[in-house]
C-alpha cells in the first residue's frame, strides 16, 4: 500500500503544475483522514453519511483522493445541501402558515370592521346609517364572507342599494376589493398583478372605497326623501 507521501508525489506528477490548488486539497484529505472519527460525529456529516451512495463516495474520496472522486463527493454534498435546504424551507413554512394565515385573516377583519362601521355620509348627524346596516346579517358568518365573495360576483348581497352601488363600480375597482379583502393580497402584490405601482392601487382602493360610500349615502338620502314626500303626501 502506498505511503501518503507516494500518494502526494503521484497526484503532483500528474497534475505537474496545472493546478497547485486540487494538491493542496489531496494534502488536506490526507490530514483528514487521522480525523475521520471526529468528522463522522458532526451532525451534517451524520445525516449526509446515512445515504449508503454519500457514505460509499466520501470514503472512496477518502482513500483514493483523486480530482475524479473529490469532484464526485463535491457533487454529493451539493446535492445534499441543496434538498436539505428545501426541506428545511418547506417544513418551515409548514409550521409557520397557519400562524401567518391567522394574522392575515385577523388584519382583513380589522380592516373590514373600520369600513363596515363608518358612516355612510361625513355629517355629523348620529342617527344615520353605517355601511354594515345594509349588509343583512341573517346567517351567523364572517360579514367579510357577505360582502366580498367570489370571482364571478364579489358582493352576492341581496340588499337593492348595494347591489346597485357595486354595479358601479369598474371591473378594476371590483377587482382590486376582491383580491384585496377576499384573498388577503397587500396593495403591493395586487401591483404586481396589474402590473402597475404600490401606490397606484392604493390610489384606486382608496378611490373606491369613496365611490361606494357615497353612492351608499346618495340612495339613503333618495329613499329618505321618497318616504318623506309619501308621509307628506
């Protein structure tokens, strides 16, 4: 058997002067190998050498330390840091989802509860409406369910007023409260689905928010009016 200075001498004569670098490794594999039982008690070297084909290449690298076989374990541990890193992700995301979807559902309630509750007009008249007086609320679920729905048709109220008052609103506006407060998007990831800036659609939520408001305070104040002229008439 070859001494680890033969070893060396060989790997120098055949490299020449082509790469010092791939001699020095061969040197350090050699140094390695009075470690070896050190090195198999490390917990990635653990789990790496637990793939018979890894555990069959390190030690051939170990034994026979040519560039073929450095470069064959070099390809090993990539491979294995590369899965292992996904898993890592993945099992991470799996115990982190239900947490972050709790929050996001949390926020978009919040938020939903702050536009509910407003007045459908800015006076300072007390006894008028909010925007949760028209949403009927005869089925104990989340309003947020009643007000924004499905693709087909976002607001599947069977309130007259407010079905009008949507039926204004552009296919962008409606689309925008639909990935907005239904899917959870921020107004950034909703850009990107337009293609447009984070500010741009913040612009248009807010705008819309506006328009449905007012139209929601005209047609009170129209039915007020109406019912008003009746009791006069």
């Amino acid at each position: 058997m070859k001494s680890e200075s033969s070893i060396i001498d060989d790997c120098c004569c055949r490299t020449s002067n082509k790469n010092v670098l791939v001699v020095n490794v061969f040197r350090e594999m050699m140094q390695l190998k009075t470690r070896l039982s050190e090195i198999k008690q490390n917990p990635v070297m653990k789990e790496f050498l637990e793939d018979p084909d890894n555990q069959t290449t390190f030690y051939k690298a170990i034994e026979q330390p040519t560039e073929k076989n450095l470069d064959a374990l070099d390809e090993k541990f990539k491979t294995f840091y590369r899965i292992n890193r996904i898993i890592r992700y993945l099992s991470g995301f799996i115990r982190r989802y239900p947490i972050d979807y709790d929050k996001r559902v949390k926020r978009r309630h919040a938020r939903y509860q702050l536009i509910i509750n407003k007045p459908l007009s800015h006076t300072n008249d007390e006894s008028q409406n909010e925007i949760g007086d028209l949403i009927s609320d005869d089925r104990s679920i989340d309003p947020l369910e009643q007000l924004i729905s499905t693709e087909q048709s976002i607001f599947p109220i069977s309130n007259e007023s407010l079905n009008k008052a949507v039926k204004q609103l552009s296919p962008k506006q409606a689309k925008i409260l639909q990935l907005y407060y239904e899917k959870g998007f921020s107004n950034k990831a909703i850009g990107l689905f337009f293609g447009q800036t984070e500010q741009n659609i913040s612009y248009w939520h807010k705008k819309t928010l506006k328009q449905l408001k007012e139209t929601l305070g005209n047609t009170r104040r129209e039915l007020n009016e109406a019912s008003t002229q009746r009791g006069g008439d």
